[in-house]
C-alpha cells in the first residue's frame, strides 16, 4: 500500500567572502512544505475530463475498450459492482486516447473540460429523470427512480504518496430530486442533497500517464434478478443505472464515455525520475 511521503522543512545558506573584510551571506531558495503544497494545487495540476458520444455499437465498443485497457483499476469487489450496475471502468495509456476514440467509430464527439483540483463535491455528468420516472435496476433490485437529475458527483486532488504524485479521484452516483427552495437547502450542502448510491462509490489513485475511461454496458442477465414470479415467462430486464446514465435509446442511439485525465506538472515529477531509467 502506498504511504504518503513526509515532506521535510529544510533551509540551505551558502557563503562567500568578497576582497574586503565584510563578509556577506544569500540564502537559495528554501524547499518548504508551503513551497510543495502549492506546486500540489498549482493549476497546471488536476482533472481533465473529456466526454465522447459515439454511436452505440456494442460488439465495436467492446473489442475497442479490450484492445486498449491496460491493467486493473479497481479491485474485484468493486469491479463487480460496477458491472452488475452497468458500468464499466478501465484505463488506457495516455498515447492511445486518441486512436481508441477513432476506434470507437464515425460520428464521435470529444468534449473536454478542465477541473484543475476538486475539493468538494461537484456535479460531473448528468442525466435527467423526466415524465413519471424510471424502472432501473440497481445493484440486482428493479426499483422505481422518481423524476430528478440522475448525477454523477466527484472530488478530486493531487496526493504525493512515496512512488511519486497522484490524482486521487473519487466518484458518486446521485439522484438530486426537485426541491421547493428553502432555509435549510441554502445552509445545508446542497452538492449532495438527495439519494446517493454508496454501493457504487468508486476511490482510485490516478497516475500519470494513463487515462481512465468509465462507461455504460448491458450486463450479464444473471446479475439482475427480474420482477415478478421466477418459474413465470420471460420478461424484458430493464436498464442498469450504468446504462441509463450512459446509453441512450433514441432512433439512432448513442453511448457516453467518460475519460479522466490526470494532469501532473514536470515539477512534481522531477523528483522522482531517475536519468536513464524508467519509473514504474
């Protein structure tokens, strides 16, 4: 496990004589845990996000995403979580963004977004619940969402650890339901009033050099339980909450990925880079 890295106050002083008797001295510049901290929350670093719409091809998607992840980002418990929600996350190196999104196919967008450091919690994406409502299935159960805006909240942050700097990331699925003003909305935190779904909360330590890219996808039948008597006939399982967020069923439908890219200055790196070797 990755411990984060003490950062001690040190001052150097180097002295000179000149040919008369007065002797002066000047300080270089001191490497203070003030100095580091701002390097941390300088605005070169933080979260970029971009958002890509593509056409919802599952099998060209799928073998787009397969061909380009790159290691495991969140362990199995998690993972599993997310795929019986309809989510999908996994990363990719940073070099190959742009070859998975001309993979993904034709007729894709590319928006980003600068964040920079997120300290509280702020809306990233969201989807609204119109009419009636909505029949989703979350973590295995078909319950009913009432009519809102289905959100995706995050918080992110750059962590020094003892291999070197982090984005520290963290996400949570929320439906935010309207609201008549009030006292106690205005006093209260407002980012994250309403229903929050901590099954499927999500920390990760982004590392420099990958992008990490979260999705919608249709499940395994198996991990959804269908209403109704079991021993009845078949019936038609309703989207995820992954699914509902990302994949929308319109006459020509469409899939939202969302790709965060953590952005780390050279000046946090340097440190850690050792000439003629490469850091793991």
């Amino acid at each position: 496990m990755k411990r984060p890295v003490a950062v001690l106050l040190c001052l150097l002083s180097a002295g000179c004589v000149a040919r008369s008797t007065v002797t002066t001295r000047e300080s270089t510049p001191t490497s203070s845990a003030d100095n580091v901290f701002d390097r941390m929350l300088n605005p070169d670093n933080g979260l970029l996000i971009r958002k890509w719409v593509v056409s919802d091809n599952a099998d060209r998607i799928d073998a787009a995403l397969l061909r380009y992840s790159d290691g495991q980002v969140v362990d199995a418990k998690t993972d599993e979580s997310l795929r019986r929600n309809g989510m999908r996350l996994l990363r990719v190196r940073s070099d190959q963004t742009d070859a998975l999104l001309g993979d993904l196919g034709v007729g894709s967008s590319d928006v980003a977004a600068w964040h920079g450091q997120v300290v509280e919690w702020r809306e990233l994406y969201r989807r609204p619940v119109s009419g009636p409502g909505a029949t989703l299935a979350v973590s295995g159960r078909v319950r009913s969402i009432p009519p809102g805006q289905l959100r995706l909240m995050g918080r992110s942050w750059t962590v020094l650890m003892e291999d070197g700097p982090y984005l520290t990331l963290e996400l949570l699925p929320q439906l935010r339901k309207p609201q008549e003003p009030s006292l106690y909305r205005l006093l209260g935190d407002a980012d994250l009033q309403g229903e929050v779904f901590e099954a499927l909360a999500v920390e990760i330590e982004l590392e420099h050099g990958y992008a990490y890219v979260l999705t919608g996808e249709t499940p395994l039948r198996d991990r959804i339980d269908p209403p109704g008597d079991p021993a009845g006939p078949d019936v038609e399982t309703p989207d995820t909450l992954g699914e509902f967020l990302f994949c929308q069923r319109t006459e020509l439908p469409v899939r939202t990925l969302l790709v965060f890219v953590p952005r780390i200055s050279d000046r946090l790196l340097n440190p850690y880079r050792i000439e003629g070797t490469t850091p793991e």
